[in-house]
C-alpha cells in the first residue's frame, strides 16, 4: 500500500527569545494583536492580512516559541511566513487579492467625501504598495 504523499514543511528557525520576562510578554501581546488583525482582516477590505501575520511570526519568536511554531506550521498562515522566510516571497494568490482588495477599497473611497488631496494620497500609497508587492518573488 502507498503512502499518500505530505508535503514538507521544515520547522521553525530557531527563536530569539528575549531575556527579560517583561520584554517576552510585550512581544506576545503584540503578536496576538497582529494575529488578530491579521484575521480580521480576512474578512475587512483594506485591513491587510499578510503584514499582519508576519508582524506576528516576528513578534512571536522573540516572545513564544511555542505560539511561533504554532504559526509556522498553521493551514492557512504558515505558508505566509515560511515564504517569507525563503527571500521574501509573496504568493501569487496574496498578491491578486491584496490588488482586489485595494481595487475595492479605491472603489469605496470616489464614493466619500474625503478631500481630493487624501485621496489622491491614499491612492498613491496603494500604487506604490501594489509595485513593490507585484516585484516580490513568488514561490516555486
């Protein structure tokens, strides 16, 4: 009988906890909060979910390892920061739905009364993210 096939996943790099016990709770109540971010944004146009998760991946090795690996070997979660690990990577999917999400919140803000100036501004923000996201290398 064969054995279906799991992809690999290589485990967490090493965590730099930091010494202070203070200092380690700080950092994993920022994790947490990106964490929480991270998924609330799933679900809110313009509240970027990536950014969010990675923030917590960091904040997370230097606080938990415990909650860091936890992420890292996630369904939904860990393929962000193990991408990201590997040079930077950002998936072809994340990058489509950050550009319709963007798109979307564009969209919302023409149909405000914001000044043209924040407009324009917020617009321009979102052009300059959407390049540099578009540049980022792709897992293989």
């Amino acid at each position: 009988m064969d054995t279906p096939l799991v992809p690999s996943q290589p485990e967490p790099p090493v965590t730099r906890l930091s010494a202070s016990a203070t200092v380690r709770w700080l950092y994993l109540l920022f994790a947490l909060l990106c964490l929480a971010l991270g998924v609330i944004g799933i679900f809110l146009p313009g509240l970027p979910t990536t950014v969010f998760v990675l923030m917590a991946g960091w904040a997370a090795a230097r606080g938990s390892p415990r909650i860091h690996a936890w992420l890292w070997t996630h369904p939904l979660f860990g393929s962000m920061l193990r991408d990201w690990s590997l040079g930077g990577r950002v998936s072809r999917r994340a990058k489509w739905s950050a550009t319709g999400m963007m798109a979307l919140c564009a969209m919302v803000l023409q149909l405000t009364s914001a000044p043209a100036w924040a407009q324009a501004a917020a617009l321009l923000c979102m052009a300059c993210v959407l390049s540099w996201l578009w540049f980022r290398p792709e897992p293989a």
